[in-house]
C-alpha cells in the first residue's frame, strides 16, 4: 500500500462490525503527495488475538505464514 501511495482506514463498532477503506491512487497529485508526507504509523497491538475461520486451506496457511502462529 505505502509503495503504491495508498492506505487503508478501520473502523469498528461492537455489535455491528468492522469496515476497511483501501484508498489506492489513480495518478498521483498533490493530495497523494501529501498523504505520502503524513503517512501515520500504524498502533501496536498488545497480545491480541485475531480468530480466522476459513475453509480454504490456502488461507489458513497464509495467515500462519505471516504471523507465525501455530492452528489450534
């Protein structure tokens, strides 16, 4: 996403999910120059866990691969 100029916005409410924003530039100009200059650094988690529930063995894997966890 950085590499591209884009980003990407959470926002999450109990009760009624979570919703991701990909904001990816067509062409660059000044807004996405600007967004590359300011770009915030992402908050650090403290122990959470994620549960992921997929069929798809691919997926799974994925997931492990980039967190090194091992599957219950």
């Amino acid at each position: 996403m950085k590499s591209h100029g884009g980003f990407i916005t959470v926002y999450s409410e109990v009760g009624k999910g979570t919703a991701f924003k990909v904001y990816l530039p067509a062409i660059t100009t000044n807004e996405t120059l600007k967004a590359q200059e300011h770009q915030h650094e992402l908050p650090a988690g403290h122990g959470e866990s994620i549960l992921v529930v997929d069929d798809e063995d691919q997926i799974r894997e994925i997931n492990q691969k980039n967190t090194g966890n091992t599957w219950i």
